[in-house]
C-alpha cells in the first residue's frame, strides 16, 4: 500500500502543487498531459450537478484507464453518502448489487473521516476493507482522491481495476490530483448553478400557489395547488395539506398530491402525535425514515423514508402543515432543500391567509348587497304593491259588472301571493353564511327536483316565514320525509298533472303555539276508498311524535278533486 501526502486544503495551492510535481517527470507523463488538458476541459463543461459528476467519473476512468469509477458525495454530517455516482458498473449489475454504499463503513467510510489520497494494489488485503455485496464486480487494484470544493470536502474520487491487471502507478496518482482538483472547480460551478435554478423553480412554485389561492376559485382546488407544487419541487412522493381538525385537535389530511390513488383523504392524524404537536406549535419536523420513525404513529407512513413536515404559518399563527415524504430508501432532503420548503410553506401560509382575507371581503360584499336588496324589498317593492292591491280593492267594490269584480278579485289574490313570495324572498337574503348551505328551504327544493323527474313536471312551491331561521332540525327533518312520502304517493297513486307545495312557517297551531305546516295538494283521483293507508298513517305518526298533526282534504282539481295532504309541527 503507498499513501499519497496529505492533499492541501485550497484548491488553486493543491493545482498548482500537483502541477509542479509533473516537472521533471519522465516523457511518459509528459506525453500524458495534453490528455489531462483535454480532460480537464471535459470535466469544466456543462453546469449540471448531477452530469458532472457522471462526466468526472468518465473523464477519470479514461485518464488512469480504469475499468470502474465512482464518486462518493459526503453528506451535510459528513458521516456518510448522500449520493454515489458509478461508471463503468451496468444497470443490471447495479440491480443486483441493490441498495448504494451508505459510507458508514469499510474503506470508504474510512476515507469519509479521514480525506487523504490512498493507492492500493489489492483493496481485499486492507483491514479497513469490509468486502463487497453479492453480485458485486470483483476488484483489486484501488485509488482513492478526496474532491474538495472551495476548501470544503464535497467527497472522493474513486478509481478501481486497472485495465491489464496491474495497479494505479504514480503517473495515475498525479494525474487523478489535478482531475479531482478541476473537479472540485467543476463541482463548485455545477452546485453554484444548480443552488440558482432550485432557488428559482421554489420562487416559481410559490408564485403559482399565490395565484392560484388569489383567484378567486374553489378553496379545495387551491389546497391541491399546493400539494402539487410542493411535491414536485421537493422531488417528493407525495404532497400532503393538513389542516386543523374540528372536533378533535388534531389535523385532518384535506389535499393530497400523489402518482398513485390514495384514500388518505379526510384521515385525521390524532393530537396525541408528537408530530401534530410539534408542528400545531409552529416546528418544523424533519424525519429520516418515516416507515421506521416511532413519532410517525399513523399507518400511511409505512410507504414513505425521508420526510419534511412544514408549519404552515404566517403572523404567528398555524393554518395547518404541510407534508412532502419520499420513497423508502430516497437521498435524504438536503439542507438547501429544507431551508428553500420552510420559505414555500411561509408563503404558502401567507397566501392561504391573504385567500381568506380576500374571500371575507367578498362574503362581506355580498351580505352588504342582500341586506340592500331586502330593505329595497320591504320598504319600496311590497309597500308599492300593497297600495296597488288597496287600490284594486277599492275599485272592486265600486264596479257593478261581475266578471270585472272576478277579475279584479283574482289579480288581489296574486298580489297577496306575490307578497308572501317577495317576504320569503326577504327571509332567505337576511340568513347568515352558516344557515344558507344546508337551510330546510335548500332541503324541499332538492326534494321537490327529485320528484320531477317520475312526475314528468316540476311541482309548484310557495314558502312562508322565515323557514330557515325558524324550523328546528329535528322539526324539518320529520317535515322533509312527510314531504318525500306526499311527493311519492302523488307519484304512485294520484295520477295527477299539478302538485302544489306550501311550506308555511308562520302558522298558529290549536294549542296557541307557533308552527310549521307543510301542504301537498294534487289535482289526481283523490283518495280510493277502502285503499291503503299505510303511507298517510306514517305522516301522522311522524306529526304526532313531535306534538303536531297531519290529515288530508280536497285537492286543487275541478270541483275540489285530487288530494291535500297537510303535516304540521310545532317549531
């Protein structure tokens, strides 16, 4: 074994002292060193991180004609690899050989602590050899050369079985020094450039999820925006928005982002995770194996190794988290990575909150604009067709031909209609955000669409009072299945051509309280004496379990035909 001298720190002293020490060599090097320019100008080619190193690889193998090449990239702990870059070993070699050499031990953890030029002419006889993985390649003859970048170990150079069977000369060892020397420029650039275009797609990434959050659009649509960018930009598996969850205090997984069909959607990661804690407390948390890590309690983390699980806040207040897990055995987030994912997921949080902000003030906007348009209502629309209606009354009374007085009768009963419809209209734009969504007026329109489509028609539908705000939940919810079974024996059994439906929260039961009544009235063959009863016998029993009642009369066919079903409730 022969151990080159400890190789200088700065990378144009360590050039020029590999430089000198090619003075006064023999012709053999000399004729070598149009073939070290030109493969220095090789390796200073191109900026791309990851082609540099395979150019490196390449360009060394071809200097110290060696049958494989490596470079072993030291990781921010510099206690092992992050990255291990071959030549010369074939894809299906590689698959056999499996996972890549971690450096955590053997020769090359070795060279890890302690960076120095090694030669060897049998790499088996070194005790710090820990041999190789089934289906490696056999190899003897070894060199190693430390690549530093601006003072700073980037990793080694690796050069194995000389081609002839013979071992790596010094013609090699002084070659290599000045390769691994421009290599370490090369690296420098290519790190430099790549820094720059991580750092610029990130800020991209960040624009995307503003806009798409400031647009106005679907709040849900956002969220996966989010999801999406940051797994692509985390080179991730998946991305994951978590948000707080309402019941329990935990956070409830609301978009996720993945190349394969998931059901993690709406899956609430418990409040007892050391995790959850940590990250409603604003902390970054950082793992290296999920599938292995005993914070990460959920099953959906099986699948996943290294992860990044960011904060999403803004002003000292968490909107939720953010999660971007790669693949069991991927490299481990860089800390470039996760400084530049902490500022996306600031931005992203600032974004979330301006998008909240934003929509408040639309909301806002809105409510302004029906409260105008309820006051434009009542204090104008329905004063003005009250005194028309007085004034028709009045010229009713005065007329002595009777198809005029009918007429005039009929156009006073539309008014009084158009009046109750218009104060309807009034309660319904004087709702709050949370009642408008899933209001009992929401409910019997639903019902009263569905039931269109046996029917043929659409059944007419008048609302009176404030149903919404009134009816309670337990009272509307007996009052949509009465309405369902009125629908439905009109459908099955009245073979009628007009239904109408009233829902009416204004009445006064006979007990003196305050009540809601529903009418279902047909225009069918009414009621078939001696049929069944089952269905009406429901509606009564419904009415009556909540203190109401519930009976039938005519309906609104010629000469009272067809069938009026009517169900009430207290309120």
């Amino acid at each position: 074994m022969t151990a080159a001298a400890s190789d200088a720190s700065d990378p144009l002293e360590a050039a020029t002292q590999a430089t000198r020490s090619l003075q006064g060599l023999s012709t053999e090097l000399t004729a070598r060193v149009p073939q070290l320019l030109e493969a220095m100008r090789s390796v200073g080619t191109g900026l791309e991180l990851h082609s540099t190193l395979d150019r490196i690889c390449e360009t060394a193998a071809e200097l110290a004609d060696a049958r494989y090449a490596a470079i072993g990239v030291v990781d921010d702990e510099g206690k092992g690899l992050s990255d291990f870059v071959t030549f010369g070993v074939g894809e299906d070699v590689a698959r056999r050989i499996g996972h890549r050499p971690d450096g955590h031990a053997g020769l090359l953890g070795a060279l890890i602590l302690d960076p120095q030029t090694i030669r060897l002419a049998d790499l088996s006889s070194d005790p710090r050899s820990a041999g190789f993985p089934p289906g490696h390649p056999p190899m003897r003859s070894f060199l190693g050369v430390p690549i530093r970048v601006q003072g700073e170990i980037f990793g080694n150079l690796y050069l194995a079985e000389k081609h002839g069977g013979g071992e790596f000369n010094d013609y090699d060892v002084h070659m290599v020094r000045v390769l691994a020397t421009e290599a370490g420029i090369a690296i420098g650039n290519a790190r430099l450039y790549e820094a720059a275009r991580q750092r610029e797609r990130w800020i991209d990434g960040s624009v995307a999820v503003t806009t798409a959050l400031l647009s106005g659009g679907d709040a849900d649509d956002a969220l996966t925006v989010v999801a999406e960018q940051a797994r692509r930009l985390a080179d991730a598996d998946a991305g994951i928005v978590m948000l707080p969850a309402a019941d329990d205090g935990g956070l409830e997984i609301v978009a996720v982002s993945s190349p394969r069909p998931t059901k993690s959607l709406g899956v609430v990661i418990p409040p007892e995770s050391a995790v959850v804690q940590r990250l409603l407390e604003g902390e970054a948390v950082f793992v290296a194996d999920a599938s292995t890590d005993p914070r990460m309690i959920s099953r959906l983390t099986s699948a996943y190794g290294p992860s990044m699980m960011l904060p999403l806040q803004s002003g000292g207040r968490v909107l939720g988290a953010l999660a971007t897990p790669r693949v069991r055995g991927a490299r481990q987030f860089t800390e470039a990575e996760r400084t530049l994912a902490t500022q996306f997921a600031s931005q992203a949080a600032l974004a979330l909150m301006m998008a909240d902000a934003q929509r408040d003030r639309e909301r806002l906007a809105v409510y302004e604009d029906r409260d105008r348009i309820a006051r434009d209502l009542h204090d104008l629309v329905i004063q003005r067709l009250f005194a028309t209606g007085m004034m028709l009354e009045s010229a009713q009374r005065r007329s002595i031909v009777p198809a005029v007085r009918e007429g005039v009768g009929k156009a006073v009963d539309e008014l009084d209609v158009t009046i109750q419809e218009i104060r309807t209209a009034i309660f319904a734009l004087q709702q709050g955000p949370a009642e408008a969504p899933s209001g009992l007026r929401t409910r019997v329109l639903r019902e009263i669409n569905m039931a269109a489509v046996p029917l043929g028609f659409k059944p007419a539908h008048r609302f009176l009072g404030a149903i919404d705000a009134t009816v309670g939940e337990l009272t509307g919810k007996n009052l949509i299945a009465a309405l369902r079974e009125a629908l439905s024996n009109a459908f099955r059994h009245a073979e009628a051509s007009r239904i109408d439906v009233v829902v009416d929260a204004g009445v006064t039961l006979p007990d003196g309280s305050a009540g809601v009544r529903l009418e279902v009235a047909d225009d069918g063959i009414g009621i078939p004496a001696g049929g069944r009863r089952s269905g009406l016998r429901n509606l009564a029993r419904r009415a009556e379990s909540l203190g109401g009642a519930s009976w039938c009369g005519p309906g609104i066919g010629e000469d009272g035909g067809g069938t009026t079903v009517v169900w009430e409730a207290p309120l």
